[in-house]
C-alpha cells in the first residue's frame, strides 16, 4: 500500500491548496470553478495543473518535427493556463499557482501531489453529455490511480451560481 505523503495544509504559515486539472473539455471549467470558490472560501489556494499527454511515437525518427510538436504543446499549455489564470483572478480575486507537466495524467497527478504537501484535495468535474463521465474523469477512475488525498467531483451541469452556493 502506497504511504500516504504528510500534508501540510493546517500547519502555520501554509494554506490548504485546491488541486483543478486544465484540458479542452467543457467540464474543466465547471472543476475549476468550484476549486477556485472554495480556494476564495476557506482562504486557501488554487493550483493549476495542466498536462501535456505523450503523443505516439510517429514522428519520434525526425528529431525537428517532434520538438516542433512539444514546443506547440507548451504555447497552448501556457495560454489555457493564462486563460483561467487570468479569469479567476479578475472574478474572484484568488491567484492561482500554475504548473506544466508532461507524461500520463494519473502519473503527474500522483507526481505532484507527492512533491507539494499543500495540496489537500483534487476536484474534477464530469462531462453533462448523457456520453459518460467525460474523459478525464473515465481515464482516472480505475483502482490504479487512487489518490492519496480527497477527490470532488463536480456534477458539470452546474451553473456558476450553483458551484458558489455549494462551495
């Protein structure tokens, strides 16, 4: 059983940090929503992960096309992240931390929550398509990536409204 890492969340000088995934789905948003709302309501932090997924080794053979790829990742990487970043500093006056990784999201997920004692809980949300939970959560939910801190799933047909009156 994988050792749980000690948070440092209510320890002095620290804050409890919501840990909200960055992707292209609608449903990010919803999760990043909430995160920031209860970041806002129990003067804690939002931290911003967003992760780079491994493309199949098709170009890997020409060395240019695949740095060309990666570098291209990185600038929509950046301006997703600068996006939220910006909107929610705008609208609810909390700055978010930012962090940029590359690999598997279950990996980095567990990588960083093992490097950052903080953050306390990870909030996702779920797709509102009657097509299922929505990717992010789907490619999470098997028993291999359970994660050693709490997880909120956010129903992704909430309004704005409703995630401040829950958070």
């Amino acid at each position: 059983m994988e050792e749980i890492p000690e948070r440092l969340s209510r320890k002095a000088g620290r804050k409890r940090k919501f840990l909200a995934i960055i992707d292209d789905t609608p449903e990010c948003e919803r999760a990043v929503t909430y995160a920031a709302y209860r970041a806002q309501a129990t003067s804690g932090t939002l931290k911003l992960l967003y992760v780079i997924q491994p493309e199949p080794g098709e170009f890997a053979h020409w060395l240019g096309v695949e740095e060309k790829m990666r570098e291209e990742a990185m600038d929509e990487a950046e301006r997703r992240l600068s996006r939220f970043r910006d909107a929610i500093a705008r609208r609810l006056g909390v700055a978010p931390e930012i962090e940029i990784r590359e690999g598997k999201y279950a990996e980095q997920i567990h990588e960083l929550i093992r490097e950052d004692p903080e953050i306390v809980i990870l909030v996702l949300a779920t797709s509102a398509s009657s097509e299922g939970p929505g990717p992010l959560v789907s490619s999470i939910a098997g028993r291999s990536a359970a994660f050693p801190i709490p997880v909120t799933v956010v129903p992704g047909n909430l309004s704005d409204e409703d995630i401040e009156t829950l958070a």
